[in-house]
C-alpha cells in the first residue's frame, strides 16, 4: 500500500511511489542445525522488461546476490531478513531449497515421436526431490531456418508445458514420469513455427526437457491462485511473509538437453501432415513439402 497526493491508479505510475528506493537492507540468513552458516547481502538491480500496466513500467527492482558470496546447500534453512530504515518496519520470511534431481529417461542421444499404435506415448522419467511438492514438465524445440538471401539463423519455440506431478511427503522420493502422445509434438511445432514465405528450408537441431520443481509453499501459493472454475471467485490471501505479504519460496529445474530427432522422427516433421508447410528437411535433407 502506499499514500499520495493523487489517486491510487495515477500514483501508481509514479517511480518512486511503488518502489522502496535506497530504503531497504536486505538480507538472506542460511541457517544449518539451527545455527547461523552464513549471510548474503542483497542488491537493488534495475531492469526494463516489465510489461506495461496499473504500475510503473517497463523499469523495475529486483534485489538479488551473486554466488561469489558462498555457495547454497539444500540442507540448510534460508530466513529473508528486510529492514525498512526509514519506518523501521522489518519483513522475515523462511524456506527450504528444493533439492536436485535428475532427468533419467528419455536416456538419448535420440527422441522419437513415432506413433506406433494408438497406445504410444512418449515418456519422460525423473527421480525425485524430498523437498518438491510440484513438478511442471516444458519442452523446447530448436530449429535452423535459411530464408531466400541464404542467410541461416538458429530459432528455439517457447516452451510447450506437456503436464504436471504433484506430490506430497510419502511419494517424494518416487521417481515420477509424465506419459504424452506424440502427434503433440508435431500440433506443438506446427502452431508456434510460423509459415513464410521467405523460409527456403528449416533443419532439426535438438529437443530440450525440462522439469520444473517448486518447494511446497510456492504450489500452495499457485494452487490458491490458481484459474478457478466454482461459482465464487473470492480467494483468500496466501502469504508466508512475517510483517508483509507476499510468498519466499524455491524451486529448481533439471534439464534434458541435445536430443536429436530419430531419422523417422526427420521424415514425419518434413512431409507429415501437421508440419509440411514449414519446408523442414527430412533425414536426407531434402524439403518434402506437402506433396
């Protein structure tokens, strides 16, 4: 909340009046076995890709730290300590880290998106994280495109979020998995690769996976402000901030990466049904279009 001479929408677009500007010390204490390991000290960075809207754009602040401070252990407890030296108002919040884990399957170096029968699915294994109680897989596609002045350039998709695991404390440890047909991956390319007619031809270069993992107070956050389908749409306000509101939480990813398609795979993307406009290559490297 804040107080101004204007009205709250006008104040709103003010700079100083939404941001805590050279006020604030902040700080992440690392606590292990209930003693005090280690403190990093954090700065105000400003950055310009805040999206327009009710508030201030496209600067913001956010207040980070780098790793020359010393390193993070997912065995400790990390406290957020905010002190306001102008009012004195301090801000504490806590959290765990989630821990590592590691994507197992598929085990590469190829992907197939065959579908063999109406029962294939493509299967994505990981193992699990005590600490985790969501799990949000992506994919990410990377492609070469060569338009008519024979100028090549590397393009990625945005990330096709194929599904999510939540978990709860007797099924952490479990290896988790996410099963998806994969004629999605040919709707997915076919709907975020534009068509041009500029493009002379495009080549496969590898899939990427990624799995998301969120400490438990994030997905309760997530779940409370979630998109909700009942009659009422009141939520109630989730916040784990000590004198404040807001959440402090964790999360971490495992990735997948360079896993390149299967020549049939190649074949399917050039002259398959969903993608044949986009001019991919097939295994040979030959552009198949739609014939």
């Amino acid at each position: 909340a804040f107080l101004g001479p204007d009205n709250a929408y006008n104040m709103a677009q003010q700079y100083d009046s939404i941001n805590y500007v050279n006020s604030l010390d902040v700080k992440i204490e690392q606590w292990l076995n209930g003693n005090l390991f280690n403190v990093f000290t954090l700065s105000p960075d400003t950055f310009y890709n805040k999206q327009p809207g009710d508030f201030f754009s496209p600067m913001q602040v956010i207040y980070s730290f780098d790793d020359t401070q010393g390193p993070l252990y997912d065995n400790c407890e990390y406290r957020l300590v905010i002190n306001n030296n102008q009012t004195g108002n301090l801000v504490t919040a806590s959290t765990n880290l989630v821990e590592d884990f590691n994507i197992t399957a598929p085990i590469g170096p190829t992907i197939s998106f065959i579908k063999v029968n109406q029962n294939t699915r493509v299967e994505v294994k990981w193992s699990g994280a005590p600490s985790a109680r969501l799990y949000q897989l992506a994919m990410y596609f990377y492609y070469f495109e060569t338009d008519i002045n024979n100028v090549t350039t590397g393009h990625s998709t945005p990330a096709w979020i194929i599904g999510e695991v939540e978990t709860t404390a007797n099924t952490a440890n479990a290896t988790q998995s996410i099963k998806f047909d994969p004629d999605g991956f040919y709707r997915f390319v076919a709907q975020h690769v534009p068509q041009d007619d500029n493009v002379v031809k495009r080549e496969s270069v590898s899939v990427e996976f990624k799995v998301f993992a969120c400490e438990g107070q994030l997905n309760e956050y997530m779940e409370i402000n979630g998109p909700s389908s009942g009659l009422a749409q009141e939520r109630p306000i989730y916040t784990n901030i000590n004198n404040g509101l807001g959440v402090f939480s964790a999360r971490t990813v495992a990735v997948k990466s360079n896993l390149v398609l299967t020549n049939q795979t190649l074949d399917s993307l050039s002259y398959g049904g969903f993608t044949c406009p986009l001019k991919f290559e097939d295994r040979n490297g030959v552009v198949m279009g739609c014939q």
